[in-house]
C-alpha cells in the first residue's frame, strides 16, 4: 500500500513539475507575400519602359492591386502584360495616370504559391516628359486577396531607379562598330569553338528572334553576300536602342557609337 501511495505521488508531482515547464513562443513571421521591382528598362529616345513586378508567395492570390509611384510624376501607365496573370487568365488593367494596377479573376482562379520570386506582370509606362534620364519607381498600396475576398497582408520591396537601354549596332557582335564577314566568323567562334565571349549579346542577334544560334550568322551572311534582308534596328550605320527589347539578352560593353 506505501508503494502505491509513493508511486502515486511521484506520478503526480511529476506531471506537476511537466506542466509548469513554460513554452517558448513561436517566432513571428512576416507577410505570406513579398511584391517587389525586378527588371526595369528604359528608352530615353522614347520614354517607353517596362518593369517586371516580382512575387514570392507562401498562399494562393485570387486577385491584386498595387500602386506604381515615379519621380518625376510625368510618368503614364500603359499596359501590364505576361507573367503569372496572364498565364492564369486574369484580367489586368491600368490607371494611365492613376499608377494604379488591378488584377483579378472573374472565375475565381487561383494563382498558386510561389517560393522563389516570380514574374506576377510586367508593366509598360512612358516617361517621354522625364527630363532628367530615368525615373525613380516604388511601389505602394498593395493588396493581395483571397477566393473568400479577404485581404492578405504583404511586404514591399525597395524602391529602384530605371536602366537606360544600351546604344549598340545589329550585327556587330565584334562590337568594332561596323557589322561585316568578321562578325558571323565571331560568332561561329563562340559557338562552336570557344571564342571570346560577345560583350554585347543583343548585337549578336542579327534577325532578333530572341536568341543567338547558328541561324544568326546565316542571317548576316545572307544580308552581305546574297540580297537578304538587313537586321532590324538598330540597324548598320546608325546606333540606337532594341525597340523590340523582350527578351533576355543584354549589352553590357558596346563603346562604338
């Protein structure tokens, strides 16, 4: 009977001593939602650029809506394209001189978590009134809701200033200044025996397509040699920026024009 007795009381003052052992608190954590600036660009010749608004998301969205703020003001939205909204079919709109941008969903499809940023849109704004070179961007007022239309907080990146786009001639992927025979011996170099690499890619684009392969150099060939049909712009004597700038290929080192 002692035993019972004493194991009972050691059953008891151990669950005692358990239940008084305090629990440390969960770390907080921050917005399941991070909105940030990725790549800008910009045409100073134009006023015309783009800016790649990038989401890294621990839920699912059914709708946004987020405000573009520039200095200088004289700045126009004109469109908001691609990215995780149009690849879910949502319907994205801007405020031209608002710098509002409204995304959502009329059937309530959801756009899925993302845990490395991502893509959400990209907008197109013109600052043709910007009289000191690029302008200044930051985002502000972001909302993210849900399918039940309740709002999920978010955390906004920093603000970032616009890359002025790089003069450089088509073609001239030697970048000496003169697109010739020499540039599609370059270029067959780099691709097919480890030539110096091409300070600027673009120029080596000659039928910009987005890419730089075999078809390139045929491209030049043909437009030297055989009557074929010269490089968009910026075109062979005379220097400019790539009106058709969508892709992924940079100049970094063009000193020509």
């Amino acid at each position: 009977m002692r035993f019972f007795v004493f194991i009972s009381a050691l059953i008891v003052l151990t669950g005692t001593l358990h239940a008084q052992v305090p629990v440390p608190p969960l770390p907080p954590t921050g917005p399941p939602i991070l909105l940030e600036l990725g790549n800008i660009q910009y045409n100073p010749s134009t006023g015309d650029g783009t800016v790649s608004m990038m989401m890294t998301s621990e839920v699912p969205i059914a709708g946004f809506q987020f405000d573009l703020v520039f200095d200088p003001a004289a700045v126009l939205l004109v469109s908001a394209t691609g990215g995780l909204a149009e690849d879910f079919g949502y319907d994205v709109g801007v405020g031209p001189t608002s710098g509002t941008v409204l995304g959502f969903s009329f059937t309530l499809v959801e756009i899925p978590p993302t845990s490395v940023p991502d893509v959400l849109t990209i907008v197109a704004f013109n600052c043709s009134a910007c009289p000191n070179g690029p302008p200044e961007l930051c985002i502000e007022n972001a909302i993210f809701s849900d399918v039940g239309a309740l709002s999920i907080p978010a955390d906004l990146g920093p603000c970032a200033t616009a890359v002025a786009l790089p003069l450089f001639l088509r073609g001239d992927c030697n970048t000496d200044g003169s697109p010739n025979v020499a540039d599609a011996i370059f270029l067959l170099a780099i691709l097919f025996s480890g030539g110096t690499a091409a300070g600027c890619v673009d120029g080596c684009d000659s039928n910009d397509d987005g890419s730089v392969n075999i078809a390139d150099p045929i491209y030049s060939l043909a437009a030297l040699f055989s009557g074929g049909q010269m490089p968009d712009p910026p075109s062979p004597g005379s220097c400019g920026y790539d009106a058709t700038d969508s892709d992924t290929l940079d100049c970094e080192i063009y000193n020509a024009c």
